[in-house]
C-alpha cells in the first residue's frame, strides 16, 4: 500500500502595516508668534484624523506664524496670539511623516473665509473658536487649497 504524505500548506503572513503616527496634541510645529493675550479654541471633531491649524499674516501669507497639531476628537486652545490679523489654515489627515512634516494621507487641505482679527484692550482680548468637522458641517466656513497654496511647515 502507497504511503500517502501530506502536502505541506505554506504559512501565509499579513503584510506588516508601520503604525500609525500621530502627535501630541498641542505640538508646536511652528511658533514665531511674538507674543499676546489673543486665544484660538479648536475643536476637532473628526475622530480618526488629525489636524494642523496653520496662523500666517494676512500681510504675508505663505509664512507660518504658528502650526498646531490637534488630534481628532481632541480641543486645544492656542494662547499667546498678539494683535494682528492673521490668515487660518487647516491640513487634515492621518499618519504624520516627520521628515515630510505632512500628513502621509492628507484628506483637506483649506484656508477660513474669514481673517482673524487679535485685539487687546486693558480689559479684553480676543478669542475664536473653530469646530474642525466634514464639509458643510462645522461652524466656520473655507474653502479648499491646494497644498502648494499652503504654507510650508
């Protein structure tokens, strides 16, 4: 009687998937800002993406000011901001890449409609809010940019 050997099955592995790299939220990427007593909340509430506000002057704004990394589902309030107007962006995605300093999967990249105007009197200071969510969703309004439109962090 032939002896019957089994055939061997090869084991099959996953391919290995590099985690998944996020920052701290509250991360100063860029802060050039001199100094004041304005404030910027952000909510983000894109759970699963993170985001980069980006504050530029309305005089110059391809420079960064200020590049703050915001995690999603997580607020951050940005203190410091001196009088001035300022120009807001947004990049959004997932997996940031140090060397590139950008996102490896970038899903927005935008600037807000609206310039952010920092005063300080004796007795106030200006603060905005801005609520990071889907298009259409979010209590402040922008408009999509290209990256190279973007300032470069």
């Amino acid at each position: 009687m032939p002896t019957v050997m089994p055939t061997p099955i090869p084991t099959i592995l996953p391919p290995t998937v590099p985690p998944i790299k996020s920052l701290d939220t509250g991360t100063q990427l860029v802060w050039s800002l001199q100094g004041g007593d304005g404030q910027l909340a952000v909510n983000n509430t894109l759970r699963g993406e993170d985001a980069i506000l980006i504050m530029a002057s309305v005089n110059d704004p391809k420079i960064p000011l200020a590049a703050i990394y915001v995690k999603g589902g997580e607020d951050y309030t940005v203190y410091g901001i001196g009088d001035g107007q300022y120009v807001l962006y947004d990049m959004i995605g997932t997996d940031w890449n140090d060397s590139k300093r950008s996102f490896t999967h970038t899903s927005e990249y935008a600037r807000f409609n609206k310039t952010l105007n920092y005063y300080s009197t004796a007795t106030e200071s200006k603060v905005y809010w801005v609520t990071l969510s889907r298009v259409g969703l979010g209590d402040t309004q922008s408009q999509p940019v290209n990256m190279a439109d973007m300032p470069a962090i």
